[in-house]
C-alpha cells in the first residue's frame, strides 16, 4: 500500500470516529471521551488533509462546525453563520496565526487584540427585534441550529426586552453556561434524591437547554454572557470589537468582564498565562483564551475560511480532564476513625501532575456516580484541588462489571463499619484501631502540636506495629534502648529523638490540647482552653456550662471537650502525660483586643495556620461574627484551599473584598482591611 492508500484509509476512520464523536457531544450531550482525545484526532485528520489536499471533502468534520441538527427542535437558519474557531494549542502556534495576520494584511502588523475568556458552555443566537427577544437558536452545524427560544426565556440573565435604544434588529451570541456553584447545588440534590450525578457543568447545561419543557430548564439555573454580534440592522456605527462590548452593555445584556485590549502577541500570551492560573477562581469553568482582532475594518478583510474567522482564534487550555481506567476502589480510614473510598487508577497526567489515586468522597457519592472497577472513568484535577473521578464513560463499560460494594468491616482492624445517622462517612468506631491510634500519634508529634521533631509518619508506623505505642502517652516511657538495637537506629539518631521529646514537655498547655484530637479543638481552641482554665486540672473539672462560658467557645465545643475528658481512656492518657512531667499550666490570661467589633468575616475553604474550629474562634474572640455564608452584609470572604464556588460567586457578585490567609492574620490584629 503506498503512503497516498494508507492517509486515505486513516482519514476514512478518522471522520467516521470524529463524526460518532460530534454526535456524541453536540446531540447526545454524553461525550465518548474528553475534550483534548477529540482535538489530538481533530489535529490528526487536519495534518493528513493538509499533507494529502486531494483527500480534503466538503462533508469532512474540518469543513463542518459541529452537531448536525435533529429533529427534536425546530430548525432555525441562521442569516448570519455561526462559525466556529481554529485552535492553538501552544505559544508558537499562536504567534503562527499572527504572523499570517500580518502577512494577510500586507505585512502590517495588528495594532490591538482582544483577550477574552471562553466559557465551556453552549453557543447560542439570540435575536431581538424592535427590543424584543424573538428568537433564540443553538450552533448546530453552523448553518442550520435548533429553535430553543422557549428554554432561553427562562435563563435570567437574557433580558426578554433590550434597554436604551436597542437596533432594529441584533443578533447577539454569547455562551449559554451553569456556574460551579449552581452545579454543586445540582448535584447535591441529586445525591440526596439517590439519583445519579451530572458529570460536567457544560453537558447538564447542553441537556438542561436542550429540554422539552421549559420549566425544567428554568430549574437548572443557566447563566449567559453575550460576546459576539450577528446579524444587526440600525443602531450605532462600531468601528472596534471592544465597542461592541459598551453596546451589549447598554442594552442590558450580560458582558464578562475578564476581557482585555492589549497590543502585542506577548501581551496576549501573558492574559493566557494569567488565566492558567486564575481560572480555578473563576465561578465557571472556561476551556480556552479567546483572542480577536480589535480592528472591525481588519476582520473586514481577514474575512473567513470555510469553518472559521480569520481574525480569532481559541487557545486551548491545558485540559483538567482525562479519562483512565479504574482499577480498584479502597477505602483509607481517617485517625478519627472516618472511612473513605478512593479510586486506584492506571497513572494518567492531567491538570498538571500525574494521577493515580483519586478521592471517591464518601459511600453516595460511589453510588450517585456508579463507578466501577474496571470502568473507564472521567478524572478532574483542577489547580491544587485533590483530584476525583467525575464519573464512568459508560459507552466504554465492558459487560459484566458488577457495582461496587462499600465493605461492612474496617480494613484495618476487620471492626464493624458504622454509618451514624444523618452524616455522609461511614466510621470505623474502635477507638484502638491500629490506623487511628497511628493518626492521633501523627498528629500529636506534628509541627502545630508538641512538635517532636524527626519523628515522622514511618517512626509512628513502626513503633506502633512494633507494639510500643498504644496512645500518646506512650511517647514519653519508649525504650530507647530497644530503639537503638532497631534497623536504621544509630546512636545519634537515638538521642536526638529522646532529646526532641524532652524538650516537647516544656510546650504550651493549648499545643497539648489541640495534640490530643478532641472533637472542634484546634489550636486557637486549644490555647483558648488553656487560657481560660489556666491548668489542665481545671479544666478537667469544668463543667459543659463553665466551659461553653469561656469567650469564643460555644455549646459545641464545650460539649465535646467534657465528653473527651470524661472517657477513662483518655484519662489513662493524660496520666502518663502527668507522670511524663509535662507542662499542665495554661498561660497568664491576658485581654484578646477587640478588633473585629462589628465585623462579618465569612471563610471558605481550609487555610494552613488554623482549623476550622481555631479560625472561628479567632474571629468570635475578637468581637467578629462568622456566619457560614455571603451576604450583603458580609464584611471579607477569606478565601484558603478548595473554597466553596457558590461563596465565591456570592462574594463576587456583591462585590465583597476576598482576602487571603495572610491578610486575614492581618485583618485579626488590625481590624482593618488590606488597602
Ligand atoms: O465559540 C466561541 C467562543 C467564544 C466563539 C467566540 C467566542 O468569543 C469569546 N467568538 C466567535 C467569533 C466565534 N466563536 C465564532
């Protein structure tokens, strides 16, 4: 077979897979696999057709722009085309496109782009005609979409009647969208409900459009941003893209406010550089960078291919999706005992880093998404959030495979599971399993506890499964001597560890506290205990009602604190810890300044210094109040890791000031917000 032969059979199999996918995505709303397989078979078939021309047909998907309309929906003819964008994929690319520009424009170069966000949602045309919302239509095949004007109307943020002095007629395009926070929503619902959860914001938006009755689709809650004119009869004269953003504008349209004029190729490649990163701020998901020339009179005689606008092109970013097989389901189990599947995957690099483990979250949500070992699954890593498995490509589930089932006994020491009523994790409830009593210890020794320096998780490991240590109290009786006759002990090794745990009995009472694990006793906690009882055996005899009277302690905590000290266990513990000489006197009470009288400081999302009990009562014992959403009367978001998307698009819509940790610090001492 010559080279010629062996192009056309590739290109004949790569239609046909391109077309089972394009059906797939823009008519089924159920994609076979992620964006970025698709566009590695997209870049395939356009290198073989550019290197072959003679196999270049008009019915190939690079001729075309997308789904081909069904007979659901009324077909609407678009007077204008709604083309689609050629892609880049990486920096050279880019600068490609814009050399052709030059060259295309006899070697002028243009004098300013336009950046712009681009939403991972469904392009729509919306035509208003005397100010009044007519028609609204899907892509489809670029020529031909589908009449969704009903389901549109029920979207809040496309006005029905155009303000100001609207044209005659205008066409204006723009992104139907979910945003993350109405998604959760979505799917928290949906696991309550014991129903199966959408995979992706951008398909449940593509099926919530695509709905027959209107009402269901005004129950999703879909968003829109309007980027793009169409057709336009009357109204102002523009001469530049970025005006045509001041006329959506005043007519009352949706306009997103991350685009940017800038000037130069390498100004455009540091807006893509900037959204890298800040899209995982965004409350939406985005999937590229669009760029476009400014000038209306050069997109004029750029003009178009047969898919595409010259003048524009999408640059892909990176993709946080991936798929991969799942090979197992496990369950880790949590020093409090919490029990928590994850998935084992065949390593896949996705959102940056190679993946092979995933979180599962808890028994619903297993369920909810009904993965499978030995299912092909959907994995989203975005930014520094933990990667999970977003679902099964179920197309690809080969027969057979049974649900998985969540295990009735704890991995580790074979206890009962236990799932208390009204929580989402199932528990192993022995209180002396082996994993437990590793993960107290873990974090007994660890920094913002005592602080026992070279004593790391596989020092716990080991002395526990040698046997030498049943609890933290234990710590102070260990046998150095049997310790130095150990693989890896020399006699170095030996004394720093004894001397490292010497010095941790001279450490605060409230580190001590906050070491032991109670239930809500973080480190602020810790030392508001501390401070309060001024020793241990106080404390110790206080009851529920005495502790919940300290400032910045509630019902809640006090409670748990009693229940703690109350267990004989844990009694036995803290008399080895008395016998050990360890410090149990609480600091000279001192005045906490009042600085956030008045304030309301709502967090989201873990931050490194404090525990979630610790910062509310760093902001309570300060005057402050921390309700657990945005409001109008919220004063600062603090935003740590893996924030809530619905605080964030709160915050933003309200235009609250987002602070990070280390001007939350600063917000505590000062009680005023950064500049
Ligand atoms: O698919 C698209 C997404 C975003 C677009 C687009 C866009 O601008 C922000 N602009 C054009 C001109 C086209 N498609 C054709």
């Amino acid at each position: 077979m010559t080279n010629h032969d062996e192009a056309a059979e590739r290109v004949q199999v790569l239609r046909d897979e391109i077309a089972q996918h394009n059906y797939a995505y823009h008519d089924a709303d159920a994609p076979l696999i992620p964006d970025s397989a698709y566009d590695k078979l997209v870049r395939e078939l356009q290198d073989l057709e550019a290197e072959h021309p003679d196999l270049v047909t008009a019915d190939s998907p690079t001729q075309l722009v997308g789904a081909t309309p069904t007979t659901s929906f009324a077909p609407v003819t678009h007077r204008q085309r709604m083309m689609s964008l050629d892609n880049a994929f990486d920096a050279d690319e880019l600068r490609e496109w814009a050399a052709k520009l030059a060259r295309s424009l006899d070697g002028q170069a243009v004098p300013a782009y336009v950046c712009e966000l681009k939403f991972d949602g469904l392009a729509v045309s919306i035509r208003y005609e005397n100010g009044e919302l007519v028609q609204a239509a899907t892509r489809g095949n670029g020529k031909v979409g589908e009449d969704v004007t009903h389901n549109v109307r029920t979207i809040a943020d496309v006005p029905q009647t155009l303000k100001g002095d609207p044209p005659a007629v205008i066409e204006v395009r723009g992104e139907v969208y979910l945003s993350l926070a109405n998604f959760e929503a979505l799917n928290a619902a949906q696991i309550e409900a014991g129903e199966k959860t959408y995979v992706n914001p951008r398909n449940t938006a593509a099926g919530a459009l695509r709905q027959k009755d209107p009402t269901v689709t005004a129950s999703r809650n879909l968003s829109f941003w309007s980027y793009q004119l169409g057709e336009v009869e009357g109204g102002p004269e523009l001469t530049t893209h970025h005006e045509t953003f001041e006329l959506l504008k005043s007519l009352g349209l949706p306009v997103n406010d991350h685009s940017r004029v800038v000037s130069t190729v390498d100004e455009v490649l540091a807006f893509i550089a900037e959204y890298e990163t800040a899209r995982h701020d965004l409350p939406y998901d985005i999937d590229g960078i669009v760029t476009k020339v400014d000038s209306l009179a050069m997109q004029n005689s750029l003009g178009f291919t047969a898919k595409a606008p010259r003048w524009a092109i999408a640059y892909k970013l990176p993709p946080e999706e991936q798929t991969t097989t799942l090979l197992d389901i496990e369950v880790s189990v949590g020093a409090g005992g919490q029990v928590t599947p994850f998935a084992r995957l065949d390593p896949v690099f996705v959102g940056g880093s190679t993946v092979g483990t995933a979180t599962l979250h808890n028994q619903d949500q297993v369920k909810a998404k009904d993965v499978r070992p030995g299912d092909t699954v959907i994995v989203r890593k975005a930014g520094d959030v933990i990667p999970e498995v977003v679902g099964p490509v179920l197309s690809e589930r080969p027969k057979g495979l049974k649900p998985w089932v969540f295990p009735t006994e704890c991995p580790v020491c074979s206890t009962k599971l236990i799932r208390p009523e009204g929580e989402a994790r199932n528990r192993c409830p022995n209180y002396q399993c082996p994993q437990q009593v590793r993960g107290r210890i873990e974090h007994f020794v660890s920094r913002g506890a005592m602080d026992i320096e070279g004593f790391g998780e596989s020092r716990v490991d080991l002395f526990v499964s040698e046997g030498m240590l049943a609890d933290v109290g234990d710590i102070y009786s260990l046998d150095f001597e049997r310790i130095g006759a150990m693989e890896g002990f020399g006699q170095t090794s030996v004394d720093n560890l004894a001397s490292a745990i010497e010095i941790s009995k001279e450490r605060p009472l409230g580190n001590m506290l906050f070491g032991l694990r109670i239930q809500h006793v973080g480190s602020t906690v810790g030392e508001t205990l501390a401070a309060g009882f001024g020793n241990l055996d106080n404390l110790m005899a206080a009851s529920v009602e005495q502790i919940a009277e300290i400032e910045g302690l509630g019902p809640i905590i006090a409670e748990s604190v009693h229940r703690w000290f109350a267990e004989p266990a844990n009694v036995a513990v803290i008399d080895k810890l008395r016998a050990a000489g360890l410090n149990l006197e609480g600091p000279e009470v001192e005045d906490v300044a009042q600085t956030l009288e008045g304030l309301v400081v709502v967090v989201s999302g873990g931050l490194e210094g404090f525990s979630r009990d610790d910062v509310q009562t760093a902001i309570k014992s300060r005057g402050g109040k921390s309700p657990g959403s945005v409001s109008k009367k919220t004063t600062a978001l603090v935003v740590g890791e893996n924030p809530g998307a619905s605080k964030l698009s709160k915050a933003e819509e309200l235009g609250i000031p987002q602070l990070d940790e280390a001007q939350f610090v600063e917000l505590l001492a000062s009680g005023k917000l950064p500049e």
